[in-house]
C-alpha cells in the first residue's frame, strides 16, 4: 500500500471514529431530553362511556396500583408500582392509554411496591397533586420520589382521616385510616379508601392488618356514620367492591371484617409466583365464605370495573405483569 494509501485510510478510520463518538452522544443527548418511554405504545384499552367512572386496577406485579378515571376525563393513581423497569412501562403504556385530562397522584404507603412508579409520572406527564402518607421512609427510594416531587413544583398535602377526593361528577373518595397523629406503624398508617359514585361503594385497602380492621370495626359500633366527612358519607356495611389488604396477606381481612364489609367482588393486586405466597390460602377461603366473587392480577392482567347506571361489572383485560 502507497503512503498516500495509507494516509487516506487513517483519515477514513478517524471519520468514522468521530462519526460514531458523533452518533453515540447524539443519541445520548436525545433519551437525556426525550425519556424513552415518551416513546412507548399506548395501551389498547376500551372507550369510556359517557357519565361512566371507571376503577383500573393494573397488574404491576407484586405491588398495588389503582386508578380512578372520572366521568369530566380527570385520574386519580392511587400507587404506582414498585418502579421496576417492567412495572414502569406497563404504568406509562397504560396511563397514555387512558389519555386523561390532568392526574392526582396518592401514595398510600411508604413501602416502595405503592410509590415506586410515582417518580416516572412525574417526569413523563402532568401532574396537579400529590397526596403523601403519614408515615414516611428513611430509604433512598423513598427521598427520591420527594426530590421528584419537590423538582416538578406539585402542590402536597398529608392523607389522613376525612381528607375527601371529590369531583363535579358526584364521585368521591374519603380517607378512613389513618388518624392525623399517633402512627407509628407503616403498614398500619397506611391509607384505606372508601368510594362512592351512583350507588356503587368500594373500600380501597393498602397494607393494613387485622388489628387496624378490628379498630376501625369498634368506631363503626359507636354509629354507622362515624367515617362521614360532612356531606360524604361512607357506608362500610355497602361496600359493594373490595380492593383487599396487604395483596391477600394471611394477616389481613380478618372474618369480621369481611363480615361487615359482606362485599360481591373482591379484588386482589399480587404479582405471579411471588417470594410471599400472596394470596394466602385462608384468605381466599374468607373471602369465599363471605360470597365475595375474586379476582386476581396475577391470574387475569389488568382489571377494569365499569360503574354506571346505577350498577357495575368488571372486565379482565389480560396483559400486565
């Protein structure tokens, strides 16, 4: 080979050099400005009715995630998965889905299975509020979804009894549990929701136990209307639809509990094969012997309860973790 062979090829080999240093921080440069999961598919999921509410309860594995698309095309998340890679694209895919108007965010729990996938909402859509637990955590996962929150300027506030979720549309959620002060258990303090829209009731549990249902049966005995929030009342004795406790866990919905409670459905958030064994088998017995109709993440994906006209049905949509 000629020196000028030669002297060609080196300059070829630094073009092509500088042309790949060139593409590699180009595209770098672009997933720093454009998250790639702004990339991400929408979830093919069904319309919604007009006047109808929908509750979604995803499959994000072993953590919980529900939310609530109103009728005005507003959405409450009310956790958001443990924030793994897989978890996290389920939730956006399904958010871009639902194509909402403006979301709510509320962390029931500091366990990073509720908050996890909270900061990625943050980043990728439009967030008003953010709800936090009573109880915090001293764990890095945990300070990072405050710095996100703090970083995108959302307005806060601390979830405690009474707090009432309302909208236009006549839907409403009240917190139940926790109190304001006093908590010193994470699992305990966790938030409990109680539903209502057009006669339909739900009562939406995070990780409390049989301890915490036993309390909150003892200030039911003193009157029915003990959790009201001024004109919202909740009824537990109407729980139509029952998001259960702790993912089914063996120290959850206890027999009086699900006695009061007497709901038709029950739902279960669990990830497939998981390390707990969630659900426990004695659950699924209690729930079966209080006529509850159960249904499962893990078994059948993502599912939609369709409230409207007075009623409700659900609708298993597969997929999911």
């Amino acid at each position: 080979m000629s020196r000028a062979d030669r002297a060609h090829a080196a300059v070829m080999r630094i073009l092509r050099t500088a042309c790949i240093a060139f593409t590699a921080a180009a595209v770098s440069l672009f997933f720093y400005l454009v998250p790639f999961r702004a990339l991400l598919p929408a979830a093919a999921l069904p319309s919604r009715e007009e006047g109808e509410m929908r509750l979604h309860f995803l499959s994000v594995g072993q953590g919980d995630c529900t939310i609530a698309e109103f009728p005005d095309g507003d959405a409450l998340v009310i956790d958001a998965g443990d924030g793994s890679f897989a978890s996290n694209n389920e939730l956006v895919r399904y958010l871009k889905g639902l194509d909402v108007s403006a979301l709510t965010l509320v962390a029931t729990h500091a366990d990073v299975d509720h908050f996890g996938g909270f900061s990625e909402i943050l980043r990728l859509f439009e967030v008003e509020k953010v709800w936090l637990p009573v109880l915090g955590a001293q764990t890095d996962a945990y300070a990072r979804f405050l710095a996100a929150v703090e970083r995108e300027g959302c307005e806060t506030d601390t979830l405690v009894r009474y707090d009432v979720i309302a909208r236009p549309s006549g839907a409403y959620f009240v917190c139940i549990s926790p109190h304001a002060s006093g908590e010193t258990d994470e699992n305990e303090s966790s938030a409990t929701l109680f539903f209502s829209y057009g006669g339909v009731e739900a009562l939406l549990c995070s990780d409390m136990s049989t301890a915490r249902e036993n309390d909150l049966l003892g200030e039911l005995a003193l009157g029915e209307d003990i959790f009201d929030s001024g004109e919202y009342a909740v009824r537990l004795r109407e729980t139509d639809i029952l998001k259960v406790a702790h993912h089914g866990s063996a120290g959850a919905s206890g027999e009086e509990w699900l006695s009061c409670l007497s709901p038709e459905t029950a739902i279960l958030s669990c990830g497939a094969g998981n390390a707990y064994r969630h659900p426990a088998g004695e659950t699924l017995a209690r729930l079966a012997q209080a006529g509850a109709q159960i249904y499962r993440t893990d078994e059948l994906g993502h599912i939609i309860v369709h409230i409207g006209d007075g009623g409700y049905t659900v609708e298993p949509q597969g997929g999911g973790l």
